[in-house]
C-alpha cells in the first residue's frame, strides 16, 4: 500500500484508500474534492484526514482521539502546515484524487 510517513505521537503511516475517504466523506457529509477544497479546509477536515489516514493502523482511533494527538503534536511545536502537506503526499500517493498507477494510467501508457 502506499502511505506518507508522518511524526506526530509518534511515527505512523498515513494511508488513503477508498473505505478511508468514504468514511471521511460520509462523516464530513461532503465528497473529497470539495472537503479538501480551500473554502472548507480547517480543523475539522485536517482532523477528519488525520483519522481516516491512520485509521487501517489502528481501526478503534475515533476523530476525537485524532484530535488529541494533533494537539499535542501542535502543543510540542508542530506545525499544521506539516500535517496538510503529509496529508496532500498521502493522498497523492493513494491514487484517490488524480492519476494513479493503475490500470486506466497503464492501458493509457500502452497506447
């Protein structure tokens, strides 16, 4: 699977796949593109990102829990930017929100 390392805690993998944003979606009650749209992105979203990404590492961490980790990432110095930009990477990588490496980008590859 493809994942973006992030330090906040402590080090986790942050993994989209499409049970992930489907949860994000369903809890955000929007789809991805408008939730990572820059009129909606707050706390709320990174916090919802932040579950939905680390969530198939640790399937019992609800949105509070991830709350709290942010803040005490916030709390030790870290920096929100990090945690958008990991975010971004991780998305990125999944696939989800652009081309991808997967049969559609491959048969059009072959083309």
């Amino acid at each position: 699977m493809r994942y973006e390392e992030i330090h906040l805690d402590k080090p986790r993998k942050l993994r989209y796949d499409f049970n992930a944003v489907a949860d994000i979606e369903q809890k955000a009650d929007a789809g991805i593109g408008e939730i990572m749209s820059e009129k909606k992105i707050g706390f709320n979203v990174i916090r919802l990102m932040i579950w939905g990404g680390l969530k198939w590492e640790d399937p019992k961490l609800t949105p509070a829990q991830a709350g709290e980790i942010l803040q005490k990432f916030l709390e030790g110095g870290g920096d929100i930017t990090y945690i958008s930009v990991l975010i971004t990477k991780a998305l990125e990588k999944s696939g989800i929100l652009g081309k991808g490496e997967g049969k559609n980008a491959q048969t059009e590859a072959a083309k």
